[in-house]
C-alpha cells in the first residue's frame, strides 16, 4: 500500500506590498520530489500562499518546505502533525543552514538538495525506520526529472507554469543564499531537456526561474534560437549585464520575452562593492534598460536598501532613476541577513544583529543595525520608496504615454500595486486570473 504524501510551502507572514509575488509563478522544487516519488504513492502539493494547509490534513508523512521567513509557521505546522503522530520531514535553505534548529521540530530533515534522497526518505518511512538527517548532494541535472505538475492548480497563478534551465549561481552575492553553498553549484540541464518540457506545457506564458537565465550566454542562444519557433511568451531573471550583449537581446525579443526581473540591488556602485555584485555596472544602468525597452520587452527593477553606504537620499535618488529609467515595475527590498550569508556573519560578527525572530526576515523589516541611519528611517524609507514609485505622477511619467503599448503598461501598474491594498482589506485572494489576462493582453500587443 502506498504513502499518502503531502508537501507543504509554508506561508510567511505577509506586509504590505509583498503579497504578488507569491502570485507570479508556482513553487517549483516540491514538483520535482513529487516527479521522484514512485506511483504506488500520493502526493499532495500544498502552497500555503494561496491555501493554509489543513490542521486535520490526512498523510502518512508531512513534508515542509522552509524558507527563513516561514520557518515560524512551519515549524508550528510541525509539532502540530507530529502532535497527531505523523511523521514530520523539514527541507529547504533555511533548514540547510540552521540544521540543529530545524531537527527541535521535525521527525527528520533534508540539508542541502532533497532529490538525492527522496526516495531513501521514502523507504525509510516505509520500513519505519527514519532517519534524523539526510544529507542530499547535488545531482548533475541530467539526473532530475522534470517537475510533476498534476498536484499543481495552474490557474492560481499569473504565469501557469515555471521551468528552470539551471541550478545554483556561478556567483556569491553576500547577501544572497548562494553565499552559503559550496563553489561551484552552477549546473544546467541538457538543452533537449529543457525544449521538452516546454513543448509538454501547452501555456502561453512560462516562467524560467533561474537565477540567471543568461549567465551562460552560449546556452543561452541555443535556447532562445530554439524557442523562436515555438510562438510563446516568457518571462525570466537575469543580470542587467545581459543588455551588454545586443544579439542575445535579439534573440530574447524574438523568442517570446517580455518582461525581465533585473537585480540592480543599488543604484551606487560602492554599495555593489560591499556586497560583491561585481556584474552589476552602474554606469550601463540606463543605457541597458534602454536596449531593453527597445525591443518591448518590460524591465522589473529589482533594489535593496539598507546597504552600509545607503543615507537618507537612497530612497528618493532610487526612485528617481527607476522613474528617469521608465521601469515598468519595480520591487524594493530591505536588505536581509539570513542566515549562513556572508552578509550575516560579517552584521554579527560586528554585533549588528538586533532581531534573531525568523519570522522578521522577510525583506520588509530591519533585523539589523544600519550604519548610515536609523531602523526606523530605514523602514520608512523603504514604504516611502513603494509610495512614490507607484504614485500617479510615478506611474505616468514612467509609462510612456507617447507611445505604443502605455495603456498595457498603466493597467499593469495598476493591477501591480495600487489594487492590492482593495484586495488585502477585503481579504480576498488576489485575481491572478484577471491579471494574467491582463500580462496576456500586454504580450500580444507587439
Ligand atoms: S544575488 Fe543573484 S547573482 Fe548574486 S549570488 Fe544570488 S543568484 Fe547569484
């Protein structure tokens, strides 16, 4: 007889603004253990950002999802199964870093990936013989299945499926996860891979969810190449490096892309310094976002404060430059030390750590002691900055009212940020139907 599986994402606590972005794309790494679970057993897919996961909820074993900022609420869910005598497995980057932490509160954990493992944990549960830790090492990706998407709602998020091409970073950003990880991590999947599991996912719009679609960039155009043909509409994360190489530009417009989400980080080159984001060339900023906007493709400018040579100005003058910029959209970040960072060790080593509560760091609080101004500033800052970059002046200034496509991308600024407040007071789940109508709308008007 077969295991009654379940794996949840556990749900952080959410602020204002924070609540779309667990609306893009759905979770990825889950799909993959439900690919590598054997038939005889079921899974269970729970994203707790669309549904809370059931108290009552019926498995013979519980696996959980852990992300630093969750880590509170999955940690709760927890001893709430185990309390009811199920099996309780932890896994994720927040586990991975804080293990012995992990383990008070589960049956067993997962350090490191999970796919190298999955189906011993499996055996193990079967034979009742779990063990505490499991050590997952990473797979070459040619070993990974693709993701088993059936335990997935498609139609709950605003781009239907995501796919990857790749695993880990080549680089170590300090404040990044990937500061945590051995070096090297970089893999990728055999391109043939990649091209199949597009072709059996019939939405007009993926998502790639690598870190950096591009950091290869000889892969990179051997699959945009391929995926002229195809007639479909993606959008992915890269460097804004990317914007140096004009054909891979081409290529990307060709294939379908229509929106990028761009680190940028900081608009000030000595705080792209402190924390090692070396591809990131302030004086290319405009000029590449240019090159972007040139082939209609939308730029998501992605900005963290809190930096150690950020002052008061940083908000106002990052602002600005996503206004002179005509960013379409734009997220701000506080800057966050999770965990096993390079980032976190240099804050506590300095004794600048003053909120240990995981539940905290969730890039929306101040967990630390800024060097040029106060907490407080800093979170007033950072709500301000969301203010004024979607204000009304922000939003027609950025939009380009004298040209093609304006009101695609009002309606998108709209539907990104000023709705959301109407749906949070109404506590509704947001319309990711309407807006991938709207994203739709957008990707077809060129
Ligand atoms: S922030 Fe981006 S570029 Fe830097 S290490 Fe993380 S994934 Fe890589």
């Amino acid at each position: 007889m077969g295991l009654r599986i379940a794996l949840i994402f556990a749900r952080a606590e959410l602020r204002r603004g924070t609540r779309i972005k667990h609306f893009m794309v759905p979770p990825y790494s889950l799909q993959i253990l439900s690919a590598l679970t054997p038939p005889q057993h079921q899974v269970r897919i729970i994203d707790e950002y669309h549904r809370l996961a059931d108290p009552n909820l019926q498995a013979d074993i519980i696996g959980i999802g852990v992300w630093t900022a969750a880590a509170p609420r999955a940690y709760a869910l927890a001893e709430q199964y185990r309390a009811r005598g199920i099996p309780v497995i932890l896994g994720g980057p927040h586990v991975t870093v804080q293990p012995r932490e992990a383990l008070s509160h589960a049956d067993a954990i997962v350090i490191g990936e999970a796919e190298s493992v999955w189906e011993q944990v499996l055996q193990d549960v079967e034979q009742n013989q779990l063990q505490a830790i499991y050590h997952g090492e990473p797979l070459s990706l040619a070993q990974s299945p693709a993701p088993d998407w059936s335990p997935i709602q498609h139609n709950d998020y605003i781009a239907q499926v995501s796919m990857s091409t790749s695993r880990g970073c080549c680089r170590s950003c300090d404040f990044c996860y990937e500061s945590c990880l051995p070096k090297p991590n970089y893999r990728q999947r055999p391109l043939e891979y990649v091209l199949k599991e597009f072709d059996e996912r019939p939405f007009p719009v993926i998502a790639f969810i690598d870190n950096d679609l591009m950091i290869d960039r000889t892969y990179a155009k051997a699959l945009l190449t391929a995926l002229i043909p195809k007639k479909r509409f993606w959008l992915g994360m890269t460097s804004i490096s990317t914007a140096d190489d004009e054909e891979l530009l081409d290529l990307m417009a060709a294939s379908g892309c229509r929106t990028l989400f761009v680190g940028f980080e900081s608009i000030q080159p000595e705080s792209l310094r402190e924390v090692h984001k070396g591809c990131n060339r302030v004086e290319n900023y405009l000029r590449n976002i240019t090159r972007i906007h040139d082939r209609d493709i939308m730029v998501n400018g992605s900005f963290v404060f809190g930096f150690d040579h950020d002052d008061e100005d940083v908000f106002d003058r990052t602002v600005q430059f996503g206004i002179d910029a005509r960013l379409e959209t734009a997220t701000f970040t506080i800057l966050t030390p999770y965990p096993g960072t390079a980032l976190h060790q240099r804050l506590d080593a300095e004794g600048r750590i003053v909120d240990r509560d995981w539940g905290h760091y969730d890039t929306t609080r101040v967990v630390f002691r800024p060097a040029k101004m106060s907490a407080d500033t800093l979170e007033t800052g950072y709500f301000s900055a969301y203010k004024n970059f979607y204000s009304w002046s922000s939003i027609m200034q950025r939009c380009r009212r004298h040209e093609a496509g304006f009101g695609q991308r009002l309606l998108l600024n709209v539907a990104y940020k000023r709705v959301e407040p109407l749906y949070r007071f109404l506590n509704n789940p947001l319309p990711a139907g309407w807006l991938r109508s709207l994203f739709h709308w957008y990707a077809r008007a060129w």
